[in-house]
C-alpha cells in the first residue's frame, strides 16, 4: 500500500507537530531516535518534504525541521502524493496503465470496476485526515504513539 518511505514521512511530520510549534526546530538527530529511523534515510524524507513546501529545513546550530504548511489544512493525502507521488491511486494493479477512476473500465482490466471504488474512497479518507486532527489525537491520548 503506502512505501515504508510514506510511512516515515507521515510519522515525522506528525512528530514535529506534536513535539514543535511553527517557530522551533525539531533536530534531525531528535526525530530520527524518537522514531527509530535511520538518520541519513529519515534526512532524504524530510528533504523531500521541504521541497514540496510541507516542512522548513534550517542549517546550523538552531537547525532542524518545521512545518511550513498550516497543520489545519494540512492532509495525510499531501504527504502522501509529496512522497509516492498518485502512482498507488492512478496506475492499475493488471495492465500498469493509468486508470481512469471517472469512468467505468472498458473491459481493460478485470479488478478496475472493483478497485475503483475501492481506491476513490482510501483517497477520499487520506484527504479528510488532517495533521492538525491527528495531533489533537495524540495530545489527548498518552498511549498513542506515533
């Protein structure tokens, strides 16, 4: 489903929210031991994430990484189309072409007519979970982890 990539990326961005407001950095070297991601793998994901605007990446002895982005608009969706890109969403599991989710499949492939709606809803729900609602979830329930 979503690349262990995705997962890191969603579970750090979450971390920074919990753990940072919009004026402080979190340090990569902090992240990457609360969330037991190897720091050089964890820095290519929060690079990724800084150039598509979702975080702040600061050099130096005050360094480390921010969200950019508001968390209240925020989605799980734009972390996952800034890291896997609409690939799991679009491309067919049979043929690998792209599907066309706006109409039903013409005899192409035998899962579209199945999967389609399948997959409209996963997208639909990625989009309606911000990271300002996670947030407020994991600050209201200690054993959450993230």
């Amino acid at each position: 489903m979503l690349s262990a990539t995705c997962k890191y990326g969603i579970r750090a961005v979450i971390f920074i929210a919990t753990q940072h407001d919009q004026k402080s950095n979190a340090g990569l070297k902090l992240i990457a031991d609360e969330l037991k991601v190897p720091q050089p793998y964890l820095a290519k994901i929060l690079q990724t994430l800084s150039r598509r605007k979702i975080l702040k990446s600061a050099k130096g002895p005050h360094g480390g990484f921010c969200l950019q982005a508001p968390v209240a608009g925020l989605t799980l969706m734009d972390i996952i189309e800034a890291i896997d890109g609409g690939d799991f969403f679009d491309s067919c599991y049979v043929t690998g072409q792209k599907c066309n989710f706006d109409r039903p499949d013409l005899g192409v492939c035998i899962l579209h007519n199945d999967l389609r709606q399948e997959k409209m809803r996963l997208a639909s729900f990625f989009r309606s979970k911000t990271i300002e609602a996670l947030v407020r979830q994991v600050r209201s329930s200690p054993e959450i982890r993230i």
